[in-house]
C-alpha cells in the first residue's frame, strides 16, 4: 500500500505493493545467474584441487617419497589458450614432499581444466648401474 499527501494529511492507494521491499524481475535474474555462476566457478575450482592432489599423491608414491600435509594449495589462476586455440583456465597448485622424512621439497603442477600441463617435483629413482672397466 502506498501514501501519497494530500491536504489533510496521508492518503493511501489501494492495490499498488511497497516496492521497495521487492526486487525486479530482471533484477531477480541477474542475481541468480551470478549465483549459478559463483557456484560453477566454485564447483570447477573444487575438482581442479581435487584432481591436482590425487596428481600430487600418485607423483610422490611412484617416487617413493613422504607427500607431506596430505595437501594441495592453490598458488595461482589465469586464462590460457590450449593447444587447440580455446581460452581455459589454468590453475597451479603447490604441494609439498620429503625424500628423507627430514626436508621439505616443494612440487607444483599445472591444471588446464582436469589435464596436467606442467609438472615439478619428485621423479621416480633411477637406477644405478655399476659396470666393471676391467
């Protein structure tokens, strides 16, 4: 209900809502389409962290080293082109390892999307082979 003045005093206008206290139709929309894309953005940021620590685990477990923290921790994000021209996000994160329980070493790997692209940290053992030169 809505007053207007009127010379002696406040009049109401019957069948008119406060509007202030509604928002918009396409206020409405554009509110939930920014909350649809807050969630996806989250929702992809998730699974990318997700991803980059089994990544991370399996890297260390090959090599035979401690994967310290039980953790990945996101170190950066950018719009990158892919090798087929598309523009995607590609997120690093770092993680941390030790060879001998004692030191830490920091790995990082890069996402795009759920594919690795770039990878640093522990590295299987190579073996040793000792030939004679007799």
């Amino acid at each position: 209900m809505h007053l207007r003045p009127d010379a002696g005093g406040l009049v109401s206008r019957p069948g008119r809502r406060h509007s202030a206290r509604m928002l918009d139709f396409p206020t409405m929309i554009f509110a939930m389409l920014a909350a649809f894309a807050a969630f996806l953005w989250w929702s992809g940021a998730r699974a990318a962290a997700e991803r980059a620590g089994q990544l991370g685990r399996e890297a260390c477990e090959r090599a035979g080293v401690q994967w310290l923290d039980q953790a990945v921790h996101a170190h950066s994000m950018r719009l990158r082109r892919g090798d087929d021209g598309r523009l995607g996000v590609e997120r690093s994160f770092r993680f941390e390892y030790s060879e001998d329980g004692m030191q830490r070493h920091i790995g990082q790997l890069v996402l795009r999307g759920e594919h690795l692209v770039a990878f640093s940290g522990p590295t299987r053992p190579q073996p040793v082979s000792l030939h004679s030169t007799h």
